[in-house]
C-alpha cells in the first residue's frame, strides 16, 4: 500500500471530540476522509478484509508457531532527516539482549532524554526490529535518544524474563548515562499492546526511585484474565455499520470480556508467557496492571483504537488513574482495530497517535 498523506495526519491531530469516562474523559479523532461513525477507515478496511479472509478459509488453532508466522508488521520510514542507528547487547542472567538505538545524526554527540520502546506480539511473538520505523520517526520529531527492545519471547524464555529484559535496558541508560548520551532524569517508556503491559511492569518495579517520567502506551493489555467483571464489557458499547459487523466483531475478541469471545486466547497466551502458571499470575500487578497500585506512577498517555476488544480495559485502567490522582491523556482513534502501528505510514492514525506522544512528552518534560 502506499503511503499515507500527511494532509490525513494533520485532519486526526486536529479532530477533537470529548467524551466522559468517569470523572475523567477521552478525546475521539475522527476518520479523517470518513462517511460516519460505525465503519472502519477505508485503508483499515482493506487490510483487515484481506487477513480476515485469509484466516477463514485457513482456520487455525492456538500456537506459538503460528502467531510467530502471522505476526508481522508493514511499517514504512516516514523520516526526512539523517537517523544515526546503533546498537548494544546487555547480559540479563545469562541471556543476551540486543537494544537498538535511533538518534538524529546531527544530534549524536549530545546528552538528550530517552524513550525506550518495548514491541508487542503477546509475548510469545514479533521481533524489535519490526518497529524501528516508528522509533526512528520519532527520534526525529522529538529530539531524543529512542531505544528499542529485543526482548525475550516465552515460551523460551518465561515471565518474568521479559520484563526483566525491560528492567536491565532502563538501568542501563540510567546507570551509563554518560557513555550513551542520555540525559538520566528524563528517561520514558513506550509500548504497544503486550509491550505497553511490559512497560508498565517495569515502571511498577521503578516507581520507589522515579527513574521513569512518561509513560506512552499503545492499545494497552492491562487485564490479562478479564473475568473478575472490574469494568462491563459489552459489544454495544461499540458503534458497529451493520455491513461491517462481521469484520468488526472479528477484530473484537482479544479482551473481550463478556464470556463470549475468546478469553481462551487470552489464557493460552498468559499460559505460555508464564510457563504454565496461569492461575498463579494471571492477577499479579506486573501481569494484569489494572490489579496495581498505581499511586506514584508518571504521566501516562493512552492511545487506543475503536475497534479493539482490549479498548474497554484501558477505559477502565484510564478511570483508575484518575482516581489515583495521576496526569494522564487518553486518545481514541476511530475507524482503527488493534494493532494500528503495524501499519505506521500507511493509516494515517498511526503517525498521529506518534505525533501525539511526542506532543505529550515535550509538555511533560519541557523540551
């Protein structure tokens, strides 16, 4: 597919429309070139029709294997300045863990703050690398060190080894600040998906010592056992054309909580990301976030998507920051379905929700 029309970017960023959630809200963007609500952004639209077909007429179990093969992204480099690459192994118990580094080139040689970016792919799944496009874009708009996680995957490597990984990557840039360029008292976290989930584990584990001062998590898995009925889960509480109502639905079922979708997704992928303790961490704080305390955490930016079953969660977890008095901003996306940054610099959404993020951190920190 081609790539998106900045002119798309700038009509999202400029949408507003606020709705209440709780004592708090969250702010819609519109579908740039849409005909209402209820439908899928066209480009979304395609791409999924496609995956969807391709899934029924290949109908498949649960498997690391096969989210291994599925899981992919189609990113496109939307950078107009020289980006400098690089990157370093850290020894974590044993395991080599590779982190990469973005930084624009004529800003190489000075102290900057940093975001580390943490991939999703239900911890079993994807690779870092897949997403230096929106790392590298994000370098360039904001002016930091962007750094970027190959983590561990289960089942090979069982929880809490990935967030451990999360964990050693923060030390690092806080410990050898000064060999690395990074500016230690403004250090930040990103994630999307599962990856958001990690980031947040890792800021848990930080908070006593504040080494993390911005939070950017991207369409969240914050409750990975969705049965203790903490939030409603409803299929109504989702504009859905009924034209589309089958692909939309389909899109749906990761998170879904009203006993009806695929909570068996959500266990098998929890089973392997913790080696068969399913029971015994399904409710921990550093697995389903929305179990934490979250008295002392950064300021959080959420960025979710209409048409994402995990959605209702982050709504929920949004609710729960409010009422721990933390700053945070919570942006809807309309038109899009989980895992939109997959397709940065093809749906629009995507540059926006980055564009966003940087607009958050430049606020938070002051640069």
């Amino acid at each position: 597919m081609d790539s998106c029309d900045f002119e798309l970017v700038k009509k999202i960023m400029a949408s507003e429309e606020v709705i209440e959630n709780g004592d708090g809200k969250i702010i819609v963007k519109a579908v740039p070139d849409g005909d209402g609500k209820g439908k899928m952004d066209s480009r979304e639209f395609f791409i999924r029709s496609a995956i969807y077909a391709f899934q029924k007429s290949v109908p498949m179990k649960f498997s690391i294997e096969g989210m291994r093969q599925t899981t992919k992204t189609y990113c496109k480099d939307m950078c107009t300045k020289e980006i400098e690459e690089s990157s370093f192994d850290i020894d974590v118990k044993g395991r080599s863990v590779k982190v990469f580094s973005y930084v624009l080139a004529d800003k190489k040689a000075e102290t900057l703050p940093a975001l580390i970016y943490i991939h999703g792919g239900s911890f079993i799944a994807s690779k870092a690398e897949f997403y230096k496009e929106p790392c590298r874009y994000t370098a360039e708009n904001l002016g930091v060190r962007v750094f970027n996680v190959d983590y561990s995957l289960a089942p090979e490597n069982v929880y809490p080894a990935a967030i451990e990984d999360v964990m050693a990557t923060v030390e690092k840039l806080y410990n050898d600040c000064e060999s690395l360029g990074v500016d230690k008292e403004h250090i930040g976290l990103f994630g999307d998906s599962a990856g958001a989930n990690l980031a947040l584990a890792a800021i848990l584990d930080n908070k006593s010592d504040a080494k993390i001062t911005y939070a950017g998590l991207f369409y969240p898995a914050v409750d990975m056992f969705s049965q203790d009925k903490l939030y409603d889960w409803n299929i109504d509480m989702y504009d859905i054309d009924e034209e589309q109502k089958e692909l939309i639905t389909s899109r749906l079922q990761l998170g879904r909580a009203d006993g009806k979708g695929n909570n068996e997704l959500m266990a098998n992928i929890v089973f392997a990301y913790s080696g068969g303790r399913y029971e015994e961490v399904k409710c921990k704080p550093d697995v389903s976030p929305i179990y934490a305390d979250l008295s002392g955490m950064p300021f959080t930016g959420i960025f979710t998507a209409e048409y994402d079953g995990l959605r209702i969660q982050s709504e929920y977890y949004s609710r729960l920051l409010d009422k721990a008095g933390i700053s945070n901003k919570h942006i809807r996306y309309r038109g899009v379905s989980h895992a939109f940054l997959d397709y940065f610099g093809i749906l629009p959404q995507a540059q926006a929700a980055i564009l966003e993020m940087c607009d958050q951190v430049r606020k938070v920190w002051g640069i």
